[in-house]
C-alpha cells in the first residue's frame, strides 16, 4: 500500500525536482529562516548532545602514581565498550531490563488492550468515569507514583504485606526474587492507562457500520472484537508495543525511588541506573559508553520489532 | 553567495545570543569571579547541605561588609550534592566554597575540582586538631578548613534497656552481641540495633577497629579492603547476621524511625550529627533516650570509631581564594558561629578552640538532659587519627553500600561483600592508571 503510493508520487515529484533547483537561489533565505526555529535547537539540543556522548564515550581520563591531581583526558577508541560490556554488573543490567521488558510489556498491553476493548463496548456502562479511572495513574508524576508504590510494598510499612500476614502468608515484595515483580507491577500500574488510551482511540476510528454488518451476519461481541477490532488496532498496538519497549530500556524512576526502602536493589540494577551511577563516580566517560550502549539497543529492539510485524504484515 | 552568508551570519547571531543567555543563567548561579571586584566587595557563592549552615554565613556577612557570602542548599553529597560541585567545577562555574567530606576530599582532588590555598591556609593549621588538618591536606597541598570530626556513640532506649533486662548499655562488642541475643529472645520482633546499609558508618566500625581501607606507600596506593582486621569486623557483623539478630531496615530510612519509635528497634551505633536526627525523625519516646559510649573490641584498651566530618573546601576556578579561606576558617573557629554549628547542625567542632564552645555543655531535653557531647569528648583522645580515604571513594562506597544492603537480605556476605569490592576497586584505580599494590 504505501510502496505504491511512493512509486505514484516518484515521477512528478522528480519533475518538480527539476523545477525546483532554478528557483533555489531566491527561496533560500526564507527557507533558512523558517527551518531556523527547528532546526537551530534541533542541533543544539539534540544533535550536540549525542555527537558529545558518542565523543566522551571515545576517551577515558587519565591519572598516574596516586593521582591526585587533576587527570589528563586520552584517546582510548573502543576500549570503554570493551569494559562496559566485559562488566558483568552492567551486563546484568542489560539483561535484567531486557527479562522485565519480556514479561511486562506483554502483559500490560494485553491488560490495556481487553480495558480498550471493554471501554469500547456498546453494553458498558460509565465509559467516562472508566476511561478518566484507568487513565489517572499516567497523569500522576511517575515519581510520585513510585515513592507511592515504595511505601505500599516496604518491608515493616507495607499494609500489603500486613493485610497478607494476617492471612497468614509471609510476603516480603521487595525480597531479591520479589523485586523484578514488584518493579513490573509499579510500571503496569502507571503506563496500562496511557497505552489502553491509545489503542482506545485507535478503536474510536473503526467505522460503526463494520461492526453493524459483522453483527447482521451473525458474529459474537466475541468475535467482533477478535476478528474486527483486534486486527484494526494492529498498528496502535505496535506503535504501544515500540515505546513500551523504550520505556523499559530506559528504566529509572521505579528502581531507583524503590532502592531508599530495598537497599538490596544495588546501584546497578538497570542500565540508565548504573550510567548515572558512573556519573556519580566522576567517570562520564563510562557512563556516555554505557548510555551509547543502552540506545544502540533499545533502537535495534523498538527497530527489530517493527521490522518483524511489518514482514509478519506483509505475509498476510 | 550573498544570501547564504547573510543566513550564516543570521544562524550565528542566534546560537551567539543562546550562548549568552546560558552564560548568563550559568554565570548567577555559579562562578563569583566576575561580580567579585565591583565596589570593593567580594562577592563568594558557597554550596552546602547541612542545616544552620546559613545561620554562620548570615552571621559573617554582618561582621565582614567586604565579603559576602551566598549560601545554596544542594542536596546532601551522597544523594546529588557532589555530583552537582563536580560537574560545576567541569564546567567551570563551580562556587568558591563548598561543603566536602573528608571521605570524599580526596576523589574531588583526583578529579582536579580543588583550589590549592596552601599559602592563605597555613596561619590557621595551629587551630585545629592536627589529623583533621591531614584530612584537608592532600600531597601537601591543603584544600580547605576542617569543620568537625564525627566521633561514634550507641545512642539508645534506656527505658527498654531496662525492659528487656539490660541494666548498662554494653561496653564490648561481646556484650553487644549478648544484648542483641536477650531482647530478640525476650521478643522476635524487636532487636537491640539495626544493620543498615550506610557504607561510611560501616567505614567508622572499621576505623574503630584500626582495619583501614586505603593506604598510601611512596607513590602507590595500597587497597586493604580484604584485609584480616577488616574481616574481623565482618564476620562479627556477618554473625549477628546469620542469627538474624538485627533489624536490617535501610539507614536514614522512614522504617528505621518508624521501628525506632514504636520500640521495636531499641539502638543505632552512630555519629555524634545523628544525634539531632534521631531526635528530630522518631517521634514517640523523647526524653527516654541516651547516649552511651560506643562498644569496644577491647574494654582494657578501647579505641572508638568515627563516621563523617567533613570541611568547607574552596573549589577549582576560585578567584578570591585567599576571601575564601578567610571565610572558611571564620566559620570554623568563630565562637558564635561554632556555637550555632553545634546547636544546629549538631557538629563536634574541628577547631580546638570550639572543644570548650560553651554550646558543648548544654543538656539536651531528646537524651533525657544528658550532656551527650560529654560522651563524644570522652571518646575523641581514644579515636584513631591516620586512617586514609581513598581516590574512588564515591564508586568504593556505593559498591560497599550494595553489598551491605544485600548482606541484609542475605544475597551476599559481609566479608564476601569486602572480598568483591576490593577487586573492583583495585581493577577500578589501575583502569585510571592508578599505581595500586595488591590485588
């Protein structure tokens, strides 16, 4: 569909290409001005940061016998990547947002999807209470949400745990094999809202009349939904699907307001954790490595996925 | 032609002006270099956390109209503040001043983030305690003006004590042990202390015992983490551990307050400033606390630990660094405003003119009226001076507060913790090219 479109619009607009070049001289200055408010901070806070990052992540400050005086900065070309992912604390990292990525992002899109799904349903009753409901954990602070979440589950202050003990379980949520959950729940929690509005919306645009006729031949609410919707909404769920992925890459906020009441959670528990934990350290060499790192993946992941449903789209 | 160089030189005009806004912005909040001279007054920023710090500054500026001081509020080191002073001073618009822990003076010389006042300094070496003056003085260059040292003490329940059948507060470790063992069997869920995961306090257990951490010898350093004296005090605590023995509540945490007033926590080993904390943080119990020396290896010979103290250090790119040092050294040794550090901040002044600061004397109403800065004096004559921090001291205690954390929940081990951050401290210093002894 949109490679036709291309192939439509190629040859006219390769003629006004033509056209186009004559008339360059004159446009140029109105030109430059109007793509100056773009792209003037476009470089300055966009460009220059990475081009920087990648630049620092190239070098490594230098001392000698017990250093302390101030370091001299040395070209090392690769050498931090080579350290970065020699470290086994930040491999762990990587690996950890990866497994969490794993199972939440699923779970909450299928959570937001079925919300989306029932919101968008004739028989639902108060879709507007619903939808606000659903939809105010995203507009709470993600920080606010997580030192939240930090005193539900702290060991001694929990009423969770409390409320658990009292049935008799012995619950302890931010245990070593309870933090990766708790930390999932803590992100369901704030972002189920914000994807199930998207795909919500999505739902919005499908036109009334192809649920009217699926109906006049005699599909389920079920099936409608299955057959109908679901396979319309494919790209909301992608598109949710992609910046979940991001999301958790870039895992923060969550681990790091939880580790004031799990001091178990170490310093290098997600990737973004441990690089402004380099930071701390006064090493931003290792921490733009790491950050390099961190985008270089969540890029190939976000990209790789979307590589992977536009084929799986174009087999069927 | 024309027309691209008239929008080149429009692009450059804008990013020329941006560049002038954030100079600007930078310049007020940072350097007093450039607004220093005007009028004959010397204008310093100083960056800090401790509370009545202000209270000094604001005192200076009343009697010195030549200096003034701006005093700016960062958070407190190891939660951002120093990250903030490193980077400004990277940057080149960091403050004059800023509040620096010994602990962490070395790793800011490592960066180059210090001023060298050596030369408006020496005057007032003979006023403090010679060791803190070692601890400003890095290679023979001093860096600032020591403000307090933190001598450690067992601040407590004396009501629960007493409940629980302890008639003293423990003077040895055994002791401790023994106490920890008696309440936790008269109750489960209460417990004599609590094991946090404050990698400096840990630090001050160590230097009571004499198992230093870094070491200097010539022109390498020496990393002992690992070594026997430190696994000693390891495994004591890795014990008390494994009988789960303690409460291992994070330190400075609302849980630890929590569990402190409703008793179920009935002590903490900590440094004279924790003192006005613990005050101010446990809300139930005020007036039935007290403060005991801390327990010691060896009651024939005791020999007491200390956790923090920190000076006023003047910072790389100072342009009045001798008005600086000036300043530094005034809120250091001047009666009112050691007095106001003590009540306020809860300091144990640096300067050995402050040891007879009247404010030392004053009862205090939390600890039941007792003079706590008594026990703290007591102890100081008994608290080793040449302990060395190290040059990556930032990175050794974030790993060593891991492990801690983790040694908590039983992931790991107290000494297997030491055994792992000595390897990566050293591996850490060499990649620096660092010369380091031992592995």
């Amino acid at each position: 569909m949109t490679t036709a479109l291309h192939e439509r619009t190629a040859g006219p607009a390769r003629a006004a290409g033509a056209r186009r070049t004559g008339r360059r001289r004159r446009r140029g200055r109105p030109v430059a001005l109007f793509l100056a408010p773009f792209l003037i901070p476009f470089a300055a806070f966009y460009l220059a940061p990475i081009g920087y990052t990648l630049y620092q992540s190239l070098f490594r400050m230098h001392r000698s016998g017990l250093g302390l005086t101030a370091p001299t900065q040395v070209f090392v070309g690769l050498a931090n990547y080579a350290t970065a992912l020699g470290d086994a604390d930040f491999r762990g990292s990587l690996l950890r947002v990866l497994l969490i990525g794993l199972v939440q992002v699923p779970l909450m899109l299928l959570f937001a999807l079925g919300l989306a799904l029932l919101l968008d349903a004739k028989s639902t009753l108060f879709k507007r209470v619903f939808r606000l409901a659903f939809f105010l954990p995203y507009a709470l602070p993600g920080v606010v949400g997580a030192i939240m979440w930090s005193y539900l589950v702290a060991p001694g202050l929990s009423p969770i745990t409390t409320a658990a003990h009292h049935l008799g379980l012995h619950l302890n949520l931010t245990s070593d094999a309870m933090l990766a959950p708790t930390i999932g729940n803590m992100l369901t929690w704030g972002w189920t809202g914000y994807n199930m509005l998207i795909i919500y919306s999505a739902l919005q645009a499908i036109p009334a009349e192809l649920s009217e006729a699926a109906t006049m031949d005699g599909c389920s609410a079920w099936g409608i939904a299955w057959r109908i919707k679901v396979p319309l909404v494919r790209p909301a769920l992608v598109l949710t699907t992609v910046f979940s992925i991001i999301g958790t890459a870039q895992l923060y906020n969550e681990p790091a307001i939880l580790h004031n009441v799990a001091p178990n959670l170490s310093s290098t528990y997600t990737p973004i954790y441990a690089a402004y934990d380099a930071v701390n350290a006064d090493n931003f060499n290792a921490a733009a490595t790491e950050s390099v790192i961190l985008a270089l993946l969540a890029f190939v992941l976000s990209f790789g996925f979307l590589k992977l449903v536009q084929r799986k789209g174009a087999a069927l | 032609m024309k027309a691209r160089s008239h929008s080149l030189a429009a692009a450059l005009a804008v990013l020329t002006a941006a560049a002038v806004v954030t100079g600007c912005s930078s310049g007020s909040s940072g350097t007093s270099d450039s607004a220093g001279a005007s009028g004959g007054v010397v204008k310093l920023d100083f960056w800090g956390w401790a509370p009545g710090y202000d209270q000094s500054v604001a005192l200076f500026n009343q009697t010195h109209p030549n200096i003034q001081v701006t005093f700016d509020k960062t958070a407190s080191g190891g939660k951002g503040g120093y990250t903030k002073m490193l980077t400004a001073a990277k940057a080149g618009n960091a403050p004059c001043l800023a509040q620096v822990g010994y602990e962490t003076l070395p790793s800011f010389a490592a960066a180059g983030a210090l001023t060298d006042v050596t030369k408006y300094a020496g005057d007032a070496k003979s006023q403090f305690a010679d060791w803190t003056w070692k601890q400003v003085t890095i290679s023979g260059q001093t860096y600032g003006i020591p403000v307090d040292t933190a001598p450690m003490a067992l601040m407590y329940r004396k009501d629960l004590f007493a409940k629980y059948g302890i008639d003293k507060p423990p003077v040895t470790w055994d002791e401790y042990a023994a106490d920890a063992a008696k309440v936790h069997a008269a109750d489960p869920t209460v417990y004599l202390g609590d094991f946090g995961n404050d990698s400096y306090n840990y630090a001050g257990l160590a230097w009571q015992a004499g198992a230093g951490w870094f070491g200097t010898s010539g022109d390498q350093w020496q990393v002992t983490l690992n070594s026997a004296a430190n696994q000693k005090v390891a495994g004591y605590w890795q014990g008390l551990l494994d009988k789960k023995l303690l409460k291992t509540d994070p330190s400075y945490a609302p849980s630890l307050y929590a569990d402190m007033g409703s008793g179920k926590v009935l002590s903490d080993v900590n440094a004279v400033w924790d003192a006005p904390i613990i005050a101010s943080s446990v809300k139930d119990g005020a007036g039935q606390w007290a403060v005991a020396p801390m327990p010691v290896w060896d009651a024939a010979n005791p020999a007491y630990g200390n956790d923090g103290g920190s000076a006023t250090a003047v910072l790389k790119g100072c342009g009045h660094a001798k008005e600086a040092t000036e300043f530094a050294t005034w809120m250091s040794t001047n009666a009112d405003s050691v007095s106001n550090l003590i009540k306020v901040t809860g300091i144990y002044p640096a300067a050995t003119s402050g040891l007879g600061n009247p404010a030392l004397a004053a009862p205090d109403t939390f600890y039941g009226g007792q003079t706590i800065f008594d026990v703290f004096k007591a102890e100081t004559p008994h608290i080793s001076t040449d302990w060395t921090w190290g040059p990556t001291m930032t990175q050794t205690a974030t790993d060593v507060g891991d492990g801690l954390g983790q040694a908590g929940t039983g992931g790991t081990t107290v000494p297997n913790m030491l055994g792992a951050v000595q390897g990566k401290t050293v591996a850490a210093m060499k990649q620096q090219g660092l010369s380091v002894a031992g592995g």
